[in-house]
C-alpha cells in the first residue's frame, strides 16, 4: 500500500514548463502545452501571468494534466505555482519557485487523491533569443486520501482502512533547461536526474519534458 501511496504523490513534476527569464514582461500571458515522462508521458495545458512583484519579474500560473493513452481524467495532476526572478547580472539570472500541487488516480485496488508542494530554484545565462540553465528541486508529497475499491475488499483485504495518510515521501530533481524562441513562440527541452526523499534512485533514472508557448 504505501509504494502505491508514494507512486501517486512523489513522483517528479517534471511536465510543466521552464520558460526564458529574459522574455518576461509585466502585463504579459502566455499559454503552453508541455508532455514529460513522469513517469509516464503526462501531457498538460497552462496559462501563465507575468507581473512585478516589490520591483522583481514574476509570474503566477495555473497548469493541468492527464496520463497519456486511454486519457483517464481519473489519472490528473494540477498545480498552481509562483516564480520570481531573484537575481540578475548581465545575462545571468536565478529565479526561485514554488506550487501547489494536487495529484489524483483511479485503478481496480484504491482510489488516491494527493496534495503537496514544490520548490524549486533555476539559475542560468539567458538572452531573449535562447537560454540554457540548471534547476534544483524537491517535490514534497504532503497528504494523501485513499480509498479502496470493493473489488480489492472482496478478493484481497477486507479490512483495508481508507483514511488520510500523511508524509508520503518527496522527490529531488537536478537538472538542465534550454530553450529558444521565434518570434512570440518559444521552444522548451528540460532534462535531468530524479532522487528520493533520501537520495536513492528511482525506477525511471531520467526525466525530460518538451513543451511549447505563446505570448501575447
């Protein structure tokens, strides 16, 4: 029960975008779609705000998913994160983030429903035209509400407890950005190494997303 716990709430939210420091204006939107492998292929859709926050660029964003194949809506993930440019000399910036995150998934043993959060920090050399950048991260799942299916009570475990489970694990991500643009359209790879809360490696060794915007 708890790898299946730790499957829904720790695995790395690796679909979403990284997008170019360099290119955000206050006053701005930008809408994306994004596919990882997190650990299976999760594409999403975004809306993204970019605004000025005590003088810094930042950006607020909504961002939703589903588990790629039979397009399960039972099979979801959905965040709503900040990012605020921290640092900037030249053409080096760091920028920091963090999101809400809620994952959910519906199989013939339970029915799972995770809450938690990311916080990550991004750091690297853009200009307007392309960008390339290291990121680190850690993804915390913090609640989980299962449920277990009759199925699974009838010919498994009859006494299987639904209820709350709480600390269900986190995940460290380390990794690499690029991207480059045309015009208001801009082109994201993102790549790197997934850990455990305690430093081992998972049963996927990578992760790696690509994803596309738009300004307007």
């Amino acid at each position: 029960m708890w790898a299946a716990i730790l499957l829904v709430g720790a695995s790395p939210t690796v679909a979403r975008g990284q997008w170019n420091l360099a290119r955000l204006t206050p006053g701005e939107s930008r809408m994306h779609v994004t596919a990882g492998v997190d650990p299976a292929v999760i594409p999403s859709i975004g809306y993204d705000r970019v605004a000025s926050l005590f003088g810094r660029t930042a950006q607020v964003g909504v961002e939703g998913g589903v588990v790629a194949g039979e397009a399960d809506l039972r099979d979801f993930r959905a965040r709503l994160s900040g990012r605020v440019q921290l640092v900037r000399y030249g053409g080096l910036r760091l920028a920091a983030s963090a999101a809400a995150i809620t994952r959910g998934t519906d199989n013939d043993v339970f029915r799972a429903v995770n809450f938690g959060a990311d916080l990550g920090a991004t750091g690297g050399f853009y200009q307007r035209g392309w960008f390339v950048a290291g990121e680190i991260g850690f993804d915390k799942a913090v609640m989980t509400h299962v449920t277990h299916t009759k199925q699974y009570r009838d010919e498994n475990y009859a006494e299987a407890k639904n209820g709350w489970y709480l600390d269900n694990g986190g995940t460290w991500r380390f990794g690499v950005a690029s991207g480059v643009a045309i015009g208001r359209t801009e082109l994201m790879l993102r790549a790197g190494i997934p850990r455990t809360q305690g430093g081992e490696s998972l049963p996927l060794p990578a992760y790696v997303s690509l994803g596309l915007g738009v300004r307007f």
